[in-house]
C-alpha cells in the first residue's frame, strides 16, 4: 500500500493582517515562526528552508496543536536569538528521537539538515520501531490475515532499537552543544509544559 503526504500552507486562506503569526516585515507580513533563518535573514527560499518549517510542523504535531514558541514575542529579539542557535524545547509528547530530527531539522547551514527523502526513510524506521514495540507488548504477529495473537510454536522478534549515531546517509556537521538551545531564564523558545 502506497501512501502519498503533501505539505501545504494554508496560511493564505486566512486574514495575514489579523493573525498574531504574521510578522511585518518590511512591506510584508510573514509566518516568522515557521521560517528558516536564511529565509528571514536573506529571503533565500529552498526545499531545505521547507525542511526547517517541517521540523516546526513536527513540533506542533507533538505538542498537540500548540502555537509554536509560545509565550515568546515575535520581534527583532527573537530572529536575532533564532540566528544565535536558540531551539525550540522539546514539545511535551516527543520522544528523544523525535526531538533530535526536529534538532536536525533547524541546524543553521542547510546543507547540514536532513533532506525530505531522508526524512521519510527516518520517520518510517522510527515508525516501524514503535509498531513492532506494540505487537510485541501485546504478543501479536503479522500475518496475511492481518494481526492476530502468538500461537505456542511463534517467537516474538525483538523490537529494532534505532541507531544512536545519525539517522540520516551522511553525517552533520557540527554539534549544538545543550547550553545552546535554551534559555535558563524565561521567556523561554517555547517550553511547552
């Protein structure tokens, strides 16, 4: 079975000049939230751009449907901070892989970050990971019917823990070190507990 995902923004369906997301800037009115730092910095729009905005998408999909950086004032301060290396905090309901592509998703240089392709071939071993972690805490098994329980002769595979070192084909360049993702001292990018 074939499963097809489009991202879209429906930002434009809805009054830019009254939703608190849009930032003006310049003569325009932007979703600063959900734009790469060489997007707001330099106007540079590229498919790596679109994957630091999926990792904030991530972030609110974790999070329940939370505003991203809540709290946070949408200003100068806040792109200066964003351009300083200052992330988000992990959303309640995100795993530490999860939290860690989000990470890779907002590394400054884009050619750093994950591409979509590998994206997907991340998210569906992760996913694979979680599956097979439930089948066997309910000792089931796959099989052309569909699930069904473990009968006697059947062993449970032991669930694929994912691999520490990166997810992704090639390796990134640098590390964020903790002290610079977050703040001590509130207002917080976006603590979401």
């Amino acid at each position: 079975m074939r499963i097809d995902l489009a991202i879209c923004d429906f930002g434009l369906a809805r009054d830019v000049y009254k939703d608190p997301d849009y930032v003006r800037k310049g003569d325009a009115r932007l979703p600063l939230k959900w734009m790469a730092p060489e997007t707001i910095f330099d106007r540079v729009y590229t498919t790596q751009s679109d994957v630091w905005s999926f990792g904030v998408l991530l972030w609110e999909i974790f999070s329940l449907g939370a505003s991203p950086y809540p709290g946070v004032c949408i200003d100068e301060s806040f792109c200066r901070r964003l351009k300083e290396g200052t992330r988000m905090r992990p959303p309640e309901y995100a795993t530490t892989e999860i939290y860690q592509t989000m990470l890779d998703c907002w590394l400054d240089r884009p050619t750093d970050r994950p591409t979509f392709a590998e994206l997907v071939e991340h998210l569906g071993n992760l996913l694979q990971c979680v599956f097979e972690v439930i089948l066997s805490e309910h000792s089931l098994s796959v099989g052309r019917e569909g699930l069904h329980p473990l009968t006697a002769g059947e062993t449970e595979g032991s669930p694929v823990a994912p691999d520490p070192r990166s997810p992704y084909s090639r390796p990134q360049s640098g590390e964020i070190l903790e002290a610079q993702l977050h703040y001590d001292s509130p207002p917080s990018l976006g603590s979401a507990r």
